[in-house]
C-alpha cells in the first residue's frame, strides 16, 4: 500500500509542476506530462518497474478519448465535411501511409511491418496541435482549418486501423509469442471470417446503443442521481472495452462507435462531462507513462540514427503536406503552417505499437526505436512553430501572391477592419449615403461585402504606402476597427502623427486600451462589447421581473456612472498604472455604484406606473423622448 502511495504521489507532484510551465512556455500540456515522465523516469530514476504495468492500465485513458471524440462526430457533421474529410484528410492519411511503408520495404521491412509504420507514423498529434493553434490564433486561418479537418480523418482513421492491425500479423509469428490474443474469437476464425466477425461486433454496438443503452440511461435519469448516472456511463465504456478485448478487436474502436451512436443524444453533454475527467488524469498518466519508459540508454547509443529518424520522418510529411496543400488550394503561410504543424508524430502512436508489440506485428526492438522517434518528433514540434511564427510567415507575408487592391476611389471615411465591429459602422454610414472606403486582410471578407454593393479593398491598413493610396489626408474620418489590439495602438498613433486634419476613431477592447489609444491621438473611442451588454444587462432585469422603464433607467443610470469611473481612473492610469490608487479608486466607485443601484430601486415606485411600456418587439427600451417627458 506504501509503495502504491508513494509511486502516486510521485507521478501526481512531477504532473502539477511541469505542465503549467510547459503550458506557459507554450509546449502543451502532452509535451509537459512527457517531460516530467522523463524527469522522473531516465534522469531521477525515482519510478522504476511498475511503469510498464501501468501503462497497460492508463491506456484506458485513450479509450476514453476516443469514446469522448465520438460523442462530438455527430453523423451529420461528419456528412457536412465529408469533402474535406474524404478528400484533404483521406488523401494525407493514405498518401502517408504509402510513402513511408515504401520506403520501410525498401530498406528491408517486411510489406507488414511497413505498412503497419506507415499508418502510425501518418497519424499527427491532436493534443499539441490544437492547443497549439487555439493559443496563438492559428486555428481561424485556412491553413488551420484544412489542418482541424485532417485531424479529424487521422483521429476517424485510428478506428480502421485498430481492426487492420491484427490482420497484418505474418503467418510465421508463434502463437504462444503474442499472448491471449490468439485465442481470442477473430482469431480462432479463418481468414475469410474474420471481417464477419468485426462487422457482426460493430453492428451489436451500433444497434445496441440505439435501442438498449438510450432507455438505459433514460430509466436512470429519472432517479436524479448523478453518481449513478456517473457509474453507468463508466460502465458503458468499461462494458464495451471488455467485449470488444473479448472478440480480439481493439477497446478504443468499440467505444468510437458507441460514442458516435450516443453523438445525438439528449444525454451526449452529460456523458461527456462525466467522463472528462477520468479522461484527463487516465490521459496525463498515460503520457507520464511514455516519457518514464523512454529508453535513453538507447537514445545515446544511437544518437545520429534515431535523430535523423525523427528529422525525416517530419521532412517526409512536411513535403507530403505541403503537396497536399498545393493541390486544395492552400497557399503561402497557410501552406506552410498546414505543412509544420502537422509534420509530428501523434499521441496515438503510442497505443499502436503497443498493439503491433501484443500481435507480433512488429519486432519490440523495432517498437523501442520508434517510440523514441515519435517522443523526439513531439519534442521537436515547438521549435518548427517558433520558424514558421518568427521567420518564415512574416517572409510569406511579404511575398504572399495577391497583392493589395488598388484604390481607384475616394471617401469621406477611411474604416479600417471589417470583422464584427467594423461591418457594423461600415453599414451605419454607407447606408446613411457617406463615401466609406473599407480595407482589410481577409480577402473573403472584402469579396463578401463586395458582393452586396460596399466599396471593400483589399490589404494590410497598418502598411503606410497602403493607407496613402485610401487619400485619407483628405477624408473627414478614419475608423480603425481591426482586431490585433497592438497593431490597432500604433495604426492610430500613425494616423494621428501625419494626418494630424483627420478625426480618428476607434474601437476599444477594454477600458485601459481606451487610454492607450486616447494617448495614441484618437478622438473618439468606444469599447466593443461595452453598449451590448448594457443593452443585454437590461434585457435580463426585464426578464427578472423588473419594469422595462425601470430597466432602461438602470441601464442609463450604469452607462453614465462607468464613463464618470473612466474619467477619473484615467489620470491614475497614465501616470502609475495599475497600482494601488487605482485600485482604491475602482473599490470606491463600486460602493458609489451599489448606493446609486439601490437608490434608482428606491426610487422605482415614482416612475413606473404612468409610464406605458413599448412593443415587445421594441429591443431598444424606451426612447429619449419617452424618457424626457418622464423625467
């Protein structure tokens, strides 16, 4: 029991140390577990034999995500991607497959080991990629989107090849080599059976869930007990995992399936809150698993060899890719980041081998090699995003294919940004029979506006040639609406230095960026999602119960009481920033807004009740007029 304990209580302190810094230092959190696995694994030596058995029991983990992955691929999803699915992710995942299972056979591999090396080594790391992406705001772009629906197809295409695996065992392996497996049902059965048996399998699940596991949870639902409800889908997954271990198939294909089944459910979200977090611990422990048993005595044995595997292994992708990429139209940084970001090898390499190990598909010396170069292809993953962010997008940039349009046309305002906020304004003036000339980035954007009668160009507005050509010295206004709150800063203070004639306005994020972009030189500045929630604020005092009259007085009451809040903070912030004035300040305004709030519920009973309140279609509250003859 002691030593149950104490092994837990190493891997549990080695997890909660170094993966927040790996996440800070912008790794993630897979590259994090298998850091500390190989802290206090190869370098520590403080775990030591129970790592192997271990493993075995947090490769649960896997079936766990992949049961959770089904549950997000409802069926019609699925069908609504099916062309990049089918096409993008398809064409990655067989065109990987071959080129590196030829190249295995070429170097000596038998046709099933190669073939099994080339699906694992197909397959990319969701876990780092996606965090990777959604961290630095890659995963908008098409480069990041073509790369979400290959993840997708490699995460849909582990389930076919868990069940092709065990068909690529060679006929020469010893029975008695592989384990129980040989004795299991699929492969008791000839040849010529076996897909019936994987079939028959797939189809119980299938109509199981439909027809047997959906009444179950509705019967234990009613009992409104969510530890039970807990423990049943913990015994779906377990429940399934052992009857598909029980046929000789793979445990993470059955529970695919249920989830998928399970996809469009009323009780998907609850399943999947449930076992999230056996989920994450069984994940994180798995990894820690990976990186303990990394054998380093190995690694420096054959340093070149095993580092100029990895080195390839990710060259041969990134080439495949950016193949791949030419083909669907990606182009530039795009390209490239489709390219690099998938050039890894995945998480799912581990469970693979592990079941090519189990079946005798491929020899433990070999597995041993190549766990090491799929650990050394994730560890390289940070630095090919650190070249492509700092080197190599900003040159594609430069070059990029498209140039900016060329502004024929001038206009009284000059907006820069169309995303939420500047499509509004945009709309607001051209309609109301202003001259407006928009620029942005995005050139599917400006075709859309374009296409609906706006005058929408094409380019960088933070470039200064750009913005000359817009004729700004000569317009009466210039909106600057883009997103990156750095860049929209120093667009202003552009703006405000040689076109001193022009007022500026501009779209805030938050209350400090309005004195940032204030001391930029702006005129006139709004926060983004300020007036929105005003209106959304009153709507829910509405909703409470209160007199919509009362509601828009308590939203007015607000508005005037933080723009009084943001003049006085403002002196405090330009000269000491955030300290602890500020802060006196911000807690002395709040109490004055408390005793404001309650004073106006005080005060209710004096202006309700003459008052008649607008349509209910009316979004808006009261008008001014309604309020001044209130008033």
């Amino acid at each position: 029991m002691m030593d149950i304990l104490s092994h837990a209580f190493v891997y549990l302190v080695a997890a909660v140390i170094t993966v927040p810094f790996a996440q800070r230092l912008g790794l993630g959190s897979v590259l994090g577990y298998l850091i500390a696995g190989v802290v206090i694994g190869p370098i520590l030596g403080v775990v030591g034999a129970e790592t192997t058995d271990l493993q075995h029991f947090a490769e649960f983990g896997v079936v766990m995500m992949l049961f959770i992955v089904g549950l997000e691929l409802r069926p019609s999803m699925l069908w609504s991607m099916r062309g990049q699915l089918i096409g993008l992710g398809g064409l990655q995942v067989a065109g990987t497959t071959a080129v590196i299972a030829a190249i295995g056979f070429a170097f000596g591999l038998s046709w099933q080991a190669s073939v099994a090396i080339g699906m694992v080594l197909a397959l990319s790391s969701t876990a780092i990629v996606l965090q990777s992406f959604t961290e630095k705001g890659w995963l908008g772009t098409a480069g990041g989107k073509s790369s979400f629906s290959v993840l997708l197809t490699q995460d849909v295409a582990v389930i076919p090849m868990l069940a092709v695996l065990p068909l690529l065992t060679p006929d020469t392996v010893d029975a008695d080599a592989v384990g129980t497996q040989s004795a299991l049902l699929l492969h008791l059965a000839p040849d010529w059976a076996q897909p019936l048996v994987i079939i028959a399998a797939i189809a119980a699940i299938m109509v199981g869930g439909r027809y047997l596991i959906r009444p179950m949870f509705r019967f234990i639902a009613q009992s409104r007990l969510r530890e039970v409800f807990t423990a049943a889908a913990l015994m779906l997954v377990i429940g399934i995992a052992l009857l598909m271990t029980s046929i000789g198939l793979s445990p993470a294909l059955g529970t695919f399936l249920a989830g998928v089944v399970l996809s469009d459910s009323e009780y998907r979200h609850e399943l999947e809150n449930d076992i999230e977090p056996f989920k994450g611990l069984l994940l994180g422990l798995f990894f820690l698993t990976v990186g303990a048993g990394i054998d380093f005595g190995l690694l420096f044995e054959q340093p070149t060899t095993l580092i100029g595997l990895a080195f390839g292994i990710m060259l041969i992708k990134t080439v495949i890719l950016f193949a791949i990429g030419s083909i669907f139209g990606l182009r530039g940084a795009d390209r490239m980041l489709f390219a690099i970001g998938l050039a890894q090898a995945g998480e799912f390499a581990f469970v693979l081998f592990g079941l090519a190990s189990g079946i005798g598909v491929l020899p433990d010396d070999l597995i041993a090699k190549m766990t090491l170069v799929v650990a050394l292809t994730m560890f390289m993953t940070p630095a090919g995003f650190i070249l492509y962010e700092r080197i190599l997008a900003p040159r594609m940039v430069k070059g990029a294919r498209r140039a900016p349009d060329t502004i024929e046309t001038t206009g009284s305002v000059v907006i820069a940004g169309l995303g939420r906020f500047g499509q509004i304004v945009t709309r607001l003036l051209a309609t109301n029979g202003y001259d407006v000339i928009v620029l942005d980035h995005d050139p599917g954007v400006v075709e859309n506006l374009s296409q609906i009668g706006f005058r929408a160009y094409y380019g960088d507005a933070t470039r200064p040639d750009l913005l000359r050509t817009t004729d700004i010295e000569n317009a009466k206004l210039f909106v600057a609406a883009i997103d990156n709150r750095d860049k929209l800063t120093s667009l202003v203070a552009h703006v405000a230095k040689h076109y001193p004639n022009v007022r500026i306005l501009a779209r805030a994020h938050d209350r400090h960026h309005v004195y940032e972009l204030e001391n930029a030189g702006a005129h006139c500045v709004q926060r983004e999602t300020f007036d929105s929630a005003l209106n959304l604020g009153r709507d829910a005092l509405i909703e409470l119960g209160l007199h919509p009259f009362g509601a828009e007085r308590k939203k007015r009451a607000f508005r005037a009481h933080d723009y009084e809040t943001l003049g006085k903070l403002r002196e405090r912030w330009n000269t000491h920033g955030v300290d602890k004035g500020y802060i006196d300040t911000m807690r002395a305004q709040t109490k004055t807004l408390f005793e404001l709030m309650r004073d106006e519920r005080e005060d209710k009973i004096h202006g309700d009740r003459h008052w008649n309140p607008p349509p209910k279609d009316d979004q808006d509250g009261p008008s001014q007029q309604d309020l001044d003859q209130k008033d």
